[in-house]
C-alpha cells in the first residue's frame, strides 16, 4: 500500500460491524497527540459476521463520517481481520531475512488453512540476535480477496488506504502505548466489539497467537428483545445501563462465560505449544467494556485480573479533538482507530 509521505498527521480508520471510527493524531510534536476523533453508526446488517454487505451504504457512511469530522486528509491507516487473517507465531531454520522471504511461503503451507496462492504473506523474526539453528518467526497471512475488498471500499469512500495493517496489531499497539505494564508475562488482549470478540495473546509484549469468538453486544441486545419482549430501542437503554432490566445479568455472565472459554483455549494452546507460564491477566477493550457487570463476571471466570484499557491514559488528546460529548465515553472503542493512527509518518 506504500510508505507514507511528510505529512505530520495520521488518521486511523476503523469500519467496525456498528461504527464507523477515525481517529486523527499529529505527530509533528515531541510526542503523538490526538487531534480529531468521529464516530458514526452503520445502519443495522450493512456488516454481518466481519463480512461487507451493502459496499455502497458502508462506503457513504465513511464519506458522512469525514464530512462531519472536518478533516482535510484523505489518507488513512485500516486494517483488516477476523477469520480471514491469521497471525502465529512458529519455528523455522535461522538464516538471515532476505533468505527467509525467499522460503516463507513453503513455511506458510504448513501453518495457514488457506490456499496460499490466494493469501498476502509477511512475518517479523522476532529473535535476530540469537543463535540457535532455529528462529521464532510471526507469520501473518490475509486472504488477498479481503484486502482487495478493503482498498476497493476505501476508493469508493474517496480515501487514499496508504497503509493496511492487522487489527491484532493495531489493538497491541495502541495497548503498549497507553498500558506498558502490558508487555511483561502472558497477558490477553479481549477486543470485545458489536459482533466479534477478538483475542489477542501477547508472551513479554510478542503478540503470539490471535482468536475470534462470535460474540458480540449485539448477541446481548438481540437476546433481551427475543427473550424479554425488549425494543431495540429499550435493550441499547439497558446495554449501557440507562435502565435496569432484572435478568441482564444473566445474558452478561453467558456472554463472559462463551468469552472466557476462547480466551482458556487460546492461552491452554499457547501453553501446550510452548510450555510456558499461565495467563497472569486481561486488558478488556471495545464497546463490551463499558456494560455493567463483564468486566467483573470476566475476572470471576477466568480467575485473574481484569483490567479496563484507556486508549488515552498516555496520549495526550488536544482540546476539542471529540466531535461531540458522546465520545468522550466511548474511549474504549476507540484503541483500535488509535492504533492505527499511532503509525507514524
């Protein structure tokens, strides 16, 4: 997608399932400053299952997000992710990288579930100084068709996509930013958005494994509407704990429950593959991080430490960057947008 130029900011776009999400950082200062964050909801279905649906309604949805945003660039930093991306780390002989672009699509035939003439591949040796015959290389393969998809949307939304980047990484990028105590053990990164629930598990700050449970708030809402005759209207009311309903918490502790299992079967493999320590605890992001009640119901399950993560614990956020008062509450929807603008130019 091409390097960046000199310009001194970057906007991270972020077309989730429910929103659409921009963040804008300059980077001209002695450190990364948000300047611009917009929000705006797609309508229902535009996005079912990570998969685009309605290309043109989601396409002019982006458009009105930057007509009400204001800003001048048409750059941005996406990413893609879900199903169709899959991160892992493995062992491969040493050599030095040149040799290994040269081998690493045959290496990729044996770790991704993908017709591999039909992937985009890059890795990153995450151990370049050692020695040993063996190195531990983090592969990552996309399906060429959803990055395709993703700059064609991004064209029709009259946007310049100079950089297409992994969620996963996204999220771990912005996470080590604002919560470097992060980088240290076992640690699992919960991206809890509008239908998917990422995982990200990251060993002394390396992002080794990922995983998507199909989970999401809208599974919550949907349950209260078929199961307790709730309005759409009414079930987003209690979602964000503007009205009380007397069974919620039980459709929050099964959503932690399905959660807490992925997040157990990703760290039991990592464990399985590596023998190494247990998961010490869970940075708990995206808009599930705001109901009432998962987060605690979370660290019940898992039996470990669940902390909030604030995408701007540690960017400083100019005066005025948030387009409305709204969205200063909605930060932790926000980190993977961040993430994505954080690149720096």
């Amino acid at each position: 997608m091409g390097l960046f130029g000199r310009s001194r900011t970057t906007v991270g776009l972020d077309v989730g399932s429910g929103f659409v999400k921009m963040v804008e950082v300059d980077h001209s200062g002695d450190q990364p400053e948000v300047v611009r964050v917009s929000m705006r909801a797609l309508m229902p279905d535009a996005i079912v299952e990570g998969e685009i649906m309605d290309p043109a309604l989601v396409a002019d949805t982006i458009r009105g997000l930057w007509e009400e945003s204001g800003t001048a660039s048409r750059d941005v930093v996406t990413a893609v992710g879900g199903h169709d991306v899959i991160v892992k780390k493995i062992s491969m002989d040493r050599m030095k990288e040149a040799d290994a672009r040269e081998v690493i699509r045959w290496e990729a035939e044996q770790h991704v579930p993908f017709d591999i003439k039909s992937v985009v591949l890059d890795f990153q040796i995450l151990d370049p100084e050692a020695d040993g015959l063996q190195m531990e290389v983090l592969l990552v393969a996309a399906k060429r068709e959803l990055v395709d998809n993703t700059v064609a949307l991004m064209q029709e939304a009259t946007l310049s996509p100079v950089l297409i980047d992994v969620d996963a990484f996204a999220l771990h990028n912005a996470l080590e930013r604002n919560h470097p105590e992060a980088m240290t053990g076992v640690v699992a990164l919960v991206n809890v958005g509008h239908e998917m629930t990422s995982v990200n598990i990251m060993e002394d700050g390396v992002p080794t494994l990922t995983r998507d449970i199909p989970f999401g708030t809208r599974r919550i809402r949907e349950d209260l509407q078929r199961e307790q005759g709730l309005t759409s209207e009414g079930a987003e009311a209690v979602l964000q704990g503007k009205q009380q309903h007397p069974q919620f918490l039980r459709y929050v502790q099964a959503g932690a429950d399905e959660v807490a299992m992925g997040v157990e079967r990703a760290a039991a493999f990592l464990m399985a593959q590596q023998m190494g320590e247990s998961l010490g605890s869970v940075y708990l992001s995206g808009g599930a991080a705001r109901i009432q009640g998962l987060p605690e119901a979370l660290a019940e399950r898992l039996s470990v430490e669940v902390r909030l993560v604030n995408p701007f614990q540690r960017v400083p956020v100019a005066p005025g960057a948030f387009q409305t008062p709204e969205l200063e509450s909605a930060g932790a929807m926000l980190l993977l947008p961040l993430g994505l603008a954080l690149r720096t130019p």
